[in-house]
C-alpha cells in the first residue's frame, strides 16, 4: 500500500492520477502546506514540507519526477513507463528531467513570487520575466508533441500526465494553452481517460482544503 502526501490543485496531481492509472492500492494523506508547523511525520518524509511525497513498503520519496519514474519503473507491466532498453528511454527521462529542472521553477514564480521578493511591483517583473522563459518552454514542448498526442510511442506515459497537470493550469500561459496547439491535443486527450478525470474531480472538490 502506498501512502502519497499531497494538497488539493498541486504537483501531486501528477503522482496521484499515476497511482490511478496503475490500478495499485493507496491511501491520500492530505497535508496543509500553509502551517506555520508541518506534522513532523510529513517533514520526516518531505523535509521541504513540499507535495508530492510517497510513502512506499521500502522507504520514501520527494519529487514528483523520482516518484513517477519510481512508480513506472516498479509496476513495467501496467505501460505507464517507458524500458531501459526501449529506444526512447532517454528521451523519456530527458522530458522528466526537464519537467522538473526547468518547467516548474518558472511555473512557482508565477504563483508565488513572494518566495523571492516581498515587493509587489518586483513580483510582477519577476513573473513578467519569467512568462518570457515559459514561452519559450512551451514552444519547445508544444514542438516534441508534434507527433502526439503522446510524446512517447503510441500511448500515455508518465511524462504526458505531469506535463498534463502543468499545462491545465491557466496562470502558465500568457494567453491560454491553445497558443500551443500541440499541447492542447495532448490535453485535451488526456482529460478524457476515467482516472485523469478522477483525480481533477478530487482536487476540484477538495479546493478549500
Ligand atoms: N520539485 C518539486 C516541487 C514541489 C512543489 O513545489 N510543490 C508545491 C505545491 S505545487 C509545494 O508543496 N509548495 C509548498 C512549499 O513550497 O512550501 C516536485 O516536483 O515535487
């Protein structure tokens, strides 16, 4: 049984709708990312005190990159991974990497500014500059889609999910994500499966959490 650390609306969105898909027993341990004073059982696991973080038999995980790639890895048969000897493999770790390292810091300066600067007129240039560098990401990732609606083979992987999360989120875009029509299919594709609707039904209903 896994245990997955997650707030309503956040990256955990990505690991919760994986768990989903793969059909494995598992149990929600919402977290309120606002306290002053985390559970210490929650900053045991995520010393950040950020979402997702999996609890699994062996041990635990931070990052919604590792976990997905931890939880695509552990169950090969259900399809949502790509093999370490399938030609794709590296690209799917590239996008995985990138999702992390480069997508998400400038989609968190769009919703929290305040990390960095107290200043109002400050956060705004900084988000400004930021959607600068976040249209440049989704011109690029828009351009790996072409062949989509998947970016890998013929079928959802765990790299479509956590982008999936990212582009549903209005505050990314200048304007809207039909800007990038590539990244619309593959949204658009994805909100049809059961359990992606699911999950964004749980986070929608557990908004005021
Ligand atoms: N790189 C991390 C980012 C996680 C992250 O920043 N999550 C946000 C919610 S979307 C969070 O927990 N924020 C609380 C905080 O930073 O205190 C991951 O992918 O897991």
């Amino acid at each position: 049984m896994y245990q997955l650390y997650c707030a309503p609306n956040t990256y955990a969105m990505g690991a919760h709708v994986l768990l989903e898909e793969l059909a494995v027993d598992y149990e929600l341990k919402p977290v309120d990312l606002f306290s002053a004073s985390p559970d210490p059982e929650f900053l045991a696991v995520s010393p950040h005190a950020r979402v997702p973080a999996l609890r699994h038999s062996q041990g635990t995980i931070f990052e919604s990159g590792a976990i997905a790639l931890y939880l695509t890895d552990k169950h090969p048969d259900k399809g949502f991974g790509v093999d370490m000897d399938h030609p794709d493999r590296g690209r799917y770790l590239q996008w995985l990497y990138y999702l992390s390292s480069t997508v998400q810091p400038e989609v968190l300066i769009q919703f929290h500014p305040e990390n960095y600067f107290a200043d109002g007129a400050l956060q705004l240039k900084l988000k400004q500059a930021s959607m600068g560098r976040l249209n440049t990401i989704w011109e690029i990732l828009n351009d790996a889609y072409k062949n989509g609606p998947w970016l890998i083979d013929n079928r959802p992987t765990a790299v479509d999910y956590c982008v999936a999360i990212q582009i549903g989120w209005p505050e990314c875009f200048e304007r809207n994500v039909d800007q990038y029509p590539h990244l619309a299919r593959m949204l658009a594709t994805i909100s049809k499966r059961e359990a992606f609707s699911r999950v964004l039904d749980w986070h929608r209903d557990n908004a005021e959490m």
